[in-house]
C-alpha cells in the first residue's frame, strides 16, 4: 500500500456546493464510483442488519409481540435522522458526512465528539458483527467445535481483505449482500403469510392470533420490557446512515438520494415490524431465544430439509454486510477527521484503490479485541458490545439531529439555504428527536444490569473525549489556520 497523502491534499478540497462556504479537507482524492443501485441498495442494507437477524430473537423472549411496536417507533425516528442528513448531503455532499457538518456548524470541537463517537459505534458493532457471524457459523455441525473466537477471526478477516480492495468492490459486495438478505426476507415473509393464511401447524401450534393471545398477549410480560428492549431496537437501525457516508463517493447525489432516503421508510415497516409480527404469529415468544436468529428457529420447527441451514446462511451474509458497511464508513470518517487533525495521521492515508485504509485498519484494530472478549466471555459478548455500541449510536444520531438544527437557524438568518429537499416539521422533529434519544439513555439506566453499567461509563467517555481534545487542539487549529491562509 502506499501513502497517497499530502501537503496539497490536506489543504485542498473539491469545490464547495453552492450556497456552502465550508470546504473539506477529507472529500479530496476519492473515486465517484457508486451508482444509483450501488445506493439505494445500501440504503436498504443499512435498514437490515444483525439486530433484526440477531437480535430480534432475544428481544423477542423478553418482551414478547410489542417487540414489533418498539420497531416502528424507533423506526419512525431513524427515519427523521436520516431525513436530516440527506438535507445536509443535499446541501453539500460529504466522504465526512455529519462529522464535516459538525465542524461546519459546531466548529472542531463537534466535530472531533461526533466523530470519535461514531468510531465509538462502529468500533463496538464490529465486534457484535463478529460475534453474530460466529454465532451462526456454530450453527453447522462442521464448526461446531471450532472455538466461537477462531471463527470472529476469520470472519474478520475476509471481510477486511474485501474493504481494503476498492470502493467500487465494496459497493458491488453490499449491492449483492442486500439483494441476498431482502430477497431472503420476502420468501420468509412469503412463507410465513402461506402459514398463516393456511393455519398450518408450526412445532405443534396454529399460527393466527390465537398464538398471541394464548401466549399472554401483545404484552405478555408488561409494557416495562418493551421500553428496555428500546436501545437494542435503535441498534438495529445502526447503519441508516450510512448512505449519507456513501454520497461523498457517487455522482449526482441530488438525485439518487431522496429516493433512497424516502424509501426507508416503507422497507421498515414491511421489514422489520412486518417480520416481527408473522414471528409472533407463528410461534410462541417463549419459543425465541438470543442464542439463535429467530428466523433460522421458525424454519427449523417447519422441519424442511435444509430451509434452516439456508437462512442461517442468510443471516451470517447480513453479519457480514454489517461489518463490512463499518469497516467502509469509519475509514471515510476518520480520514476526515485526520486531515483536520484530530484523528492520527496514519488514519488519513489512502492506497491505489483510493481506499483510506488507516482508518479501516484502526477499526479492524478494535475488531481484534472483540476476537479476544469472544475468547474470554463468549456467552456475554454480543450484549455488552450492543449497549456500548447503542451510546454510540445515540451519540451520533444527536450530533445530526443537533447539526440539522444549527442548520436550519443558519437557514433563518439567510446565512444558508436550505435545499428543496427538506427535513420535514422543522425544528420541532430534531427538538423531539433528541428528546427521545435522551430517554433512551435514561431507559438504559432504569433497567440495570450491562445497560446501567454502560451509562455510569459516559462520564469516563466523556473524560476521554476531553482529554483526546486537549491531546489534539493545538494541531488542529494550526491546519485551521493553515487552510485559511491559503
């Protein structure tokens, strides 16, 4: 690999969008070779991950059907963040996304939180993308012996290998990952309405709403696990953004985006609450567990030779495809951050490829630890990683909503202008949006156990953000300076 960065690329940037006065340092040296399927594709993919894969099955035990209604809430405000920054890549396009915006808006500062933070979020979700893929691979009797750490690690390292090639690799890879996991979740969703409609027996029950209301009903356990189930349920949304990352590397993003954006909002409620729901009816809640994807569990008490064994095959795709999308986004991010000088240097260096494979090999970094807390607690891995990784993602999505919000002030005092793409009800969305994403750190707090303990760690995350701030000030403000003399 070698080192394709430099004086000039620190200080130069492409052109500013009209009506911007900001330029980025971070934007300068990539490839455009992500089409319209490219993006809309990952914006499906960062709608469909682990969490529903995973994740749900757990959820599913401990909260019963009202796991759906925990769904579309949370969904409903995913929605409003990614809304919020397809108005800001409107505005102007970014590889940096909310962290260029943040710098815009909140000066270096916001920016090096809401970028350590993101790092924070995806650094955490590669090791629950690893857990998860191990996980299923034990699914199969070839591996079952095979230590659940060995198997992170190759999962690891495949996926590395594939991120480091090129951007184009990376978009084809994903275009291909969401083409598998939608497609298997329609035959899933085909087959469970055949189920239902038909009344035919699963694992001895009769699906229909008599499996709801025999189980205990929408709230068999009471409304109180649902609200803690919350901050698993935002994790699964954890990657909504990412196609506001991949705006940065395509053309004419003022017309794939909103397309893309929009469109999330219908893949959620046929997905994920669609899927949550034909899961609740086919079988009992106390049927799930976390051990396994609730999905493969179905298709196992159906008995079809093989029909487990190949949505298992599915799931361990969508581990991957995660991975792989964060491995892809905090590359991009943290070269961002590097060219203003408040990540490493080494974490803004690009290959041939025009791949900035510092910061994917940082991230990797920490995947690596997650291989070694595999080996030490297997059983307990993926849910202390999950509560870590939901402060990230809190964290990141109050910075956009917060970046929206300066944005649209700017917009009154005709500072900016807001495209005709617009996030809508503002500025009462991001006052209600980051007002929910508070309670959701609250929640994690009311219900103990690992989500308490990972809210009694902000003040140390805090502490370390201002101490990495102090570490990296005075660099930043002389690049600062540097790109203003120019």
């Amino acid at each position: 690999m070698s080192d394709r960065i430099t004086a000039a690329e620190t200080l130069v940037a492409a052109p500013p969008a009209a009506g911007s006065p900001h330029v980025d340092a971070g934007d300068a040296g990539y490839s455009k070779d992500l089409k319209s399927r490219h993006i809309n594709m990952i914006a499906i993919g960062g709608a469909i991950g682990t969490g529903l894969f995973l994740g749900a099955g757990g959820r599913l035990a401990g909260a019963g059907p009202s796991l759906a209604i925990a769904y579309a809430v949370c969904g409903v405000f995913a929605f409003f963040v990614v809304r919020a920054l397809g108005e800001l890549v409107l505005y102007r396009p970014s590889s940096g996304a909310f962290v260029s915006y943040a710098r815009e808006f909140m000066g270096e500062k916001g920016a090096f939180a809401a970028g350590w933070l993101y790092f924070l979020n995806w650094a955490t979700t590669a090791v629950a993308d690893i857990t998860a893929a191990a996980t299923y691979a034990h699914f199969w009797g070839m591996f079952s012996d095979i230590p659940q750490w060995i198997l992170a690690l190759i999962a690891l390292a495949v996926v590395l290998t594939a991120n480091l090639i090129s951007v184009k690799y990376f978009g084809e890879m994903e275009f291909w990952f969401a083409i598998i996991k939608v497609g298997a979740l329609v035959a899933f969703m085909l087959i469970g309405i055949f189920l239902v409609v038909t009344q035919h027996p699963v694992d001895g029950h009769t699906p229909g709403f008599s499996t709801i209301s025999d189980s205990g009903g929408i709230f068999p356990v009471g409304m109180l696990p649902m609200l803690l189930v919350i901050q698993g349920v935002v994790f699964a949304y954890a990657s909504v953004e990412l196609c506001g990352v991949a705006a940065g590397e395509t053309e004419s993003p003022e017309k794939i985006m909103p397309k893309a954006i929009n469109s999330i909002m219908w893949r959620v409620g046929l997905f994920y609450v669609g899927s949550v729901v034909l899961l609740a009816l086919l079988l009992p809640y106390t049927s799930y567990s976390g051990d396994e994807s609730p999905f493969v569990t179905v298709m196992d008490k159906l008995g079809i030779p093989g029909a487990a064994g190949v949505m298992n095959l599915v799931v361990l795709t969508a581990a991957l495809s995660s991975l792989n999308s964060g491995l892809y986004s905090t590359g991009r991010i943290l070269r961002s951050m590097a060219l203003s000088g408040s990540a490493p240097k080494f974490t803004g260096r690009m290959n041939k490829g025009q791949v900035p494979y510092g910061g994917i090999l940082l991230t990797a970094g920490f995947g690596v630890l997650g291989v070694g807390l595999n080996y030490v607690m297997p059983g307990e891995a993926f849910e202390i990683v999950l509560n870590f990784a939901s402060i990230g993602i809190l964290g990141t999505w109050g910075m956009i909503m917060l970046c929206s919000l300066l944005f649209w002030h700017r917009s009154r005092d005709g500072r900016v202008t807001r495209p005709s793409y617009q996030l809508p009800w503002a500025p009462y969305t991001q006052i209600v949006t980051l007002a929910f994403l508070a309670s959701v750190v609250f929640l994690m707090w009311w219900g103990g156990g690992v989500g308490r303990t990972t809210v009694l760690c902000l003040p140390l995350i805090a502490a370390a953000l201002v101490g990495g701030w102090f570490i990296v000030r005075r660099r930043v403000n002389d690049l600062a300076r540097e790109r203003q003399d120019i």
